[in-house]
C-alpha cells in the first residue's frame, strides 16, 4: 500500500475538544489555526466539512464546573450555554478568510429515521454547493442518550456516509494506532497504513481517553468502520503536530491511514447497516446463513427457524444465526404473525398457508444488508 490522498476532494475533519481548548477553555487562537489551515485546503479546491465538539466542556468552563456532571438536564443546559461560543469563534475565524459557515446540529435520531436522513443529507450537500462550510455537532441540547453514550467520531462517520465523503480526518491527541499500548511499551510501533478488515487490537490497547471528551480509541476505530462502507479512506492522527492537515494531504508519512477494504455499499444499505434500528429480528438456519454470507442471496422463509418479537411488513429487522449473533439486517415483507406461520416452508408454500402472498421473499436482497 501507499499514501496517495491528495487526490480525494470532499473531506470531513473531526476536531476533538482538547484541540480547541487551552488552559480548560475555548481558545481563539487554536481555532484560528484550525480555520486558517481549513481555509488552505478551499484553496485546493477542496470541499470541507467540520465536526467539532466542545459545546459541554465549554459550558462547564463559563460556569466554573470542574467535573463533567452525570445528570442529563446539566449536560444539556451546559451545552446551549457553550454552543454558541463555540460557533461565535469559528464564524469570526473563518470570516477573516471571507468564507461562510452553517451551523448544523445532528442528533442520533436524524440518522435512524429514513425521512430525516435524507433531508439532512439534502441540506448538507446544499450547504456545500452554497460554498460554505458546514459545522456540525451533536444536538446535546435535544439528545437524550446520546450526550451518555454517543460521540463526535462517530457522528463524523456518520457524516461520510451523508455525502458520499472521500476523507476523514479523525484529528486527536494521539500519533495514531499502535501495535501496542505506547504508554506503557516503549517498543510500541506506529502503524502508518493499513486496511480497514486488517483492524484487531484488544480492548487495553483502546483504553486511553480524552479528559475533555467522551470517546477513547476504540470509538475512532469504530468511526473508521462505519466511513469505510460508503468508501471513505480514514486518518487518524494527532492534531498537536503543526500544519497537520496540510501534512497529511501532502501524503507526509504521519498518523494512521486506513484504506476501505470493502466495495462501497448503496446508499440505502449505508443507512441500514449502519444507522437503522431494529427490535424484531428473525434466526437462520445454517444453510440460509451461508447463502447469505456467500452468496448475498434473498431470504426465504424455508431459511427462519424462530421469530422474535413484535413487528410489521416494510419495518427493519435483523436477521441472527443459531448462536444470537447478528449477520444481516434488512426491510422485511412480512410481519412477525405472517412470518411465524410460514416459517421453514418453501416459497411456493405461502399462499397455501396464508390465503395469499406478497412476495416469494422474507426480506430481498436489494433490502437486505450483510454485516
């Protein structure tokens, strides 16, 4: 493999708080370098995007809270008082280069609904054709488990997806992936460039975390997954290290680069591999299982064992092998009640078991995505 990505155009930045902040509060000065650096790449004729957080952090700075609180309504109070600050200093940044931004607040459940979905994706690429720049940032103020359990790098990923992104550039205070724990093995190796499938370290090389925000490594590498299914080459790296996009873009042998092994998905499969929930789900036999791992065939109903819970047609449900473990997820042509009648019989069988039939498949193909 070799770096070669200074061909790849539409670009989502991930900036992570401890890079906007000094001395524990929002620093002008680092966001100006952010921006000028920003700016560099529109000079290229580059299209750029930004996810930044800092809106909590910031807000916990302006009210002197030192602890990052546990309780939801402070978390979401302390992100309207630091959001606007924040955007205030990238807009006056950005404006010494006369280039406009948008601000663009994104919640979990923008992606999961369908509608939605596509109407942020719409707005985002109109941003963008508008020439200006998209800031975008979890909605902390309307999120409920999000501000617990969500994070920027993954809301990054999920913005690859949205429009189609070339690049994502995951900026930290790490070098990038290691072959070990750097902070307790000397010998540790950056791994400079590698595929996305070649991705497998234990869970104490992914433990070190931010003080300023809510994900540790392993969410980095999860984000550079979920980018690879729309195509997105990936870059971890530190965003201490001066002029680093500039190094990275100039195929400098800096951080992490991973290449998407995969052939991108639709867009359509995008969102149900990655974004669409799903409580009802079916178990496979090992003869399904394997057509639909090999083959990427349809489902059948001669292929479903057991159906578990309450759902109806055109809703997404999952599909599992005999061992509970999730291998697909598709839009289904039955309900739960249907399914569970003509479970294990052949196609030709439903309208003599139903009274009629809708479709010879369970879930096709072209509604099914393999995970």
């Amino acid at each position: 493999m070799k770096r070669n990505i200074n061909n790849l155009n539409k670009i989502v930045i991930k900036i992570g708080s401890s890079l906007i902040s000094e001395d524990k509060l929002l620093s002008e000065k680092r966001i100006l370098n952010w921006t000028k650096q920003i700016s560099e790449l529109r000079k290229m004729g580059k299209e750029v995007l930004i996810v930044t957080s800092g809106s909590i952090s910031q807000g916990q700075n302006l009210l002197n809270i030192s602890q990052r609180p546990d309780n939801l309504e402070t978390l979401q109070a302390l992100a309207a008082i630091g959001q606007q600050q924040l955007m205030g200093i990238y807009e006056d940044s950005f404006q010494k280069s006369n280039i406009l931004t948008a601000q663009v607040l994104l919640t979990h459940q923008d992606m999961v609904d369908r509608e939605r979905y596509l109407n942020a994706k719409a707005t985002i690429q109109k941003i963008i054709n508008l020439n200006a720049i998209p800031i975008i940032n979890e909605n902390d103020v309307v999120a409920t488990d999000e501000i617990r359990f969500g994070d920027n790098d993954t809301l990054a990923a999920m913005v690859c997806n949205l429009i189609d992104a070339d690049l994502l550039i995951i900026l930290t205070d790490q070098d990038g992936l290691f072959d070990k724990d750097p902070k307790s093995n000397k010998d540790a190796t950056l791994i400079t460039e590698c595929d996305v499938d070649e991705i497998s370290v234990s869970d104490e090389q992914l433990k070190s975390k931010s003080t300023y925000g809510t994900g540790g490594f392993k969410t980095k590498l999860n984000a550079v997954k979920i980018a690879s299914s729309s195509g997105t080459t990936s870059v971890i790296a530190s965003g201490n290290e001066e002029s680093i996009i500039q190094k990275i873009l100039s195929n400098n042998e800096i951080g992490t680069i991973f290449h998407p092994s995969q052939k991108p998905l639709t867009a359509k499969k995008q969102w149900l591999a990655n974004y669409s929930d799903s409580d009802g789900s079916v178990i496979l036999d090992n003869g399904a299982v394997k057509a639909i791992n090999s083959s990427g065939t349809s489902l059948l109903a001669v292929g479903i064992t057991k159906v578990n819970n309450k759902f109806k047609r055109g809703e997404i449900i999952s599909c599992l092998d005999s061992e509970n473990k999730i291998i697909a997820k598709g839009i289904t042509n039955y309900s739960s009640d249907e399914i569970d009648l003509i479970k294990g019989l052949a196609s030709n069988k439903i309208k003599e078991t139903l009274g009629y039939i809708t479709n010879d498949e369970i879930i096709h193909r072209d509604n099914l995505v393999i995970l």
